[in-house]
C-alpha cells in the first residue's frame, strides 16, 4: 500500500482548480507527466529537479500501484500521482500560466485512421497547453513514431506554440522501459519541444458543488425502475442510465449512469432515496464523480423525469 500515500483524489475536492501549494505544503515549481507508465521517468525527474512538485497523470491503477512503489523505495516526497485522464486533468487541475513542464513519454499513436480522436496531442490538447504553460514553460513529447511527431508539430503550432522537432532524441535522456525496448530494436525516436508564444485560455467545465433535486412526490419503485435507458446528448456531451438497482431494505435506489463531457467519460451512480416528505435525487458518495455539465444534466433530467412519470 506504499502508493496511497502519493495518491491524490481530485474529483472529491471542493475547489477546482486547487491550490498546489497546499497539496505539497510548499511553493515550488510545478511538473506534469501525462501517461507515466510505471513511473520510471517521474522519478528520475523528481530525483533531478527535488525543489520542483511533480504531479503524474495515469488511467491505469496497476501503473499507480507499480509507480507509487519505486517512488516510496526510493523516498522522495515531490511527486503526487492521479488516477485520472490527463488531457482533463491538465485543463481542471491547473491555473492558467502556473505548470512550467509537461512531459508525454510514448503515447499510443493510434495509427489508424479511425481511431484518430483517441490520439492524446491534437488540436484541444494544444490548446490546453497554450493555457496552462507558464512564461518560458515547455512541452516535451518523445515517440518512436515519426508520423506522430510531425501531426503533433503540426497541431501545437495552430495553437500558436513555437515548436522545435522532431529531431533525434539523444542518448541519456531519462529513460523508460519504452525508450530501452525501441533502442534495443534499433529504432529511431524522436522529440517535439514546444513553448508558448501567445497565450491562450480554456474554459474549465468542472467544479466541486454537490448537484441534487429533491422532489416532493412518494417512492414508488415502478416508475424509478422505467428510469433504465434514460439518456440525452448535445453537442458538448451525453449520458445514459445504464441500470437500477432497489435496496431490499429500504426506499433507496441506485442509478449506474455513464456520461461524456467533451471526450471525458465517467461512470457513477445517482441515488434516488426518501427525504422528508419526497424524495431525493443526488450522487451516491461511493463513486464520486467530477462535477461537470454531463453529471449535473444527469441529476436534473433523472428528477424531472421521475417528476413527469410520477404526476401521470
């Protein structure tokens, strides 16, 4: 369990974006890793760079569990590390102009065409970049795909970004087990630096308030059953409430529901409960989510929903 100690929990905090420098109890410097693997590269740069904090973005928890080893084997106490999408993560999490590095280190490329929107640097990253990146910050992407390289290029300078690359990425460069594995096949690989020439901004979607509805209408487990397949999308996002579950003991039922902001999908459940003299509609504390348009739409259409089905 040594990783629970530099495992932060952003969707439970209240304040978005949050203040850093509570978080590590000091003012420093701020470094992001987008996708850190196993984490050998993190560590490397919170050994290289200790009056720096140094947060780490993945979506795989056995990449936390691995990475929140070495980190504690190796006693450092800069890093904190996130379960979480880091093109969301970098746009909810940080202040304009306040990240002075971001690495990305072996991205899937997703070579084919029709998984082109799952590639991590496009048009909305790079933009992201433009807003999060301090004075004189920098971006660095290295991959063994030099097709990759080159769209990247191509999408950080449409953000207004002055890139450098793809060139060769030299020897001694921290490294990753991707790094040694391509090296040992012989393969070229290759990095973009890229810096900010004009500042831009983003809009921020997500915040720390509670949604709920409260409806003064009785239980009734017919009609909150017929909540299953509920669904709405917009051009922005969508969601749909996949099942519902009764408890068999009291007047309390339990909406799994997936939703997508923007590309950033997360999967919670509403609470649907007797309060007072109706009923309650709110997000479950077991899963909490990121309170974002597609959550709080949810809450609102479930209530208003049950509130038709209720009064016909």
């Amino acid at each position: 369990m040594e990783f629970v100690r530099f495992l932060i929990r952003p969707e439970r905090w209240e304040t978005l974006p949050p203040s850093w420098e509570e978080i590590f109890g000091r003012k420093a410097r701020l470094g992001v890793e987008v996708g850190f693997g196993n984490g050998e590269f993190l560590l490397e740069m919170a050994r290289a760079y200790p009056d720096w904090n140094w947060v780490g973005f993945e979506t795989s928890l056995t990449c936390i569990v691995k990475a929140g080893r070495k980190l504690a084997q190796a006693a450092v106490g800069n890093v904190r590390l996130a379960l979480l999408d880091g093109k969301f993560a970098l746009r909810e999490l940080f202040l304009d102009r306040s990240v002075h590095r971001v690495y990305v280190n072996f991205p899937c490329p997703w070579p084919k065409g029709r998984h082109a929107q799952r590639r991590l640097v496009d048009g909305s990253f790079a933009q992201i970049l433009s807003a999060v990146l301090a004075e004189n910050g920098e971006f660095s992407l290295v991959t063994d795909a030099l097709w990759y390289a080159e769209e990247a290029k191509d999408h950080l300078s449409r953000a207004g970004l002055t890139v450098d690359g793809p060139e060769l990425l030299p020897e001694g460069w921290p490294g990753t087990r991707y790094e040694r594995k391509w090296r040992s096949r012989g393969l070229s690989i290759w990095r973009v630096v890229a810096k900010v020439a004009q500042p831009d901004k983003v809009e921020r979607i997500a915040e720390g308030t509670m949604p709920h509805a409260k409806l003064a209408i009785p239980f009734e487990q017919e009609k909150i059953a017929a909540l299953a397949g509920l669904k709405e999308s917009w051009p922005d996002g969508a969601f749909v409430v996949k099942e519902v579950f009764f408890s068999p003991v009291e007047k309390t039922a339990l909406l799994r529901v997936f939703s997508n902001d923007q590309g950033f999908t997360q999967h919670f459940f509403l609470a649907v409960s007797e309060y007072q003299e109706g009923l309650i509609v709110q997000l479950d504390g077991a899963t909490v989510p990121f309170r974002t348009p597609a959550v709080k739409r949810a809450v609102a259409k479930v209530a208003q929903t049950l509130g038709a089905l209720c009064s016909s």
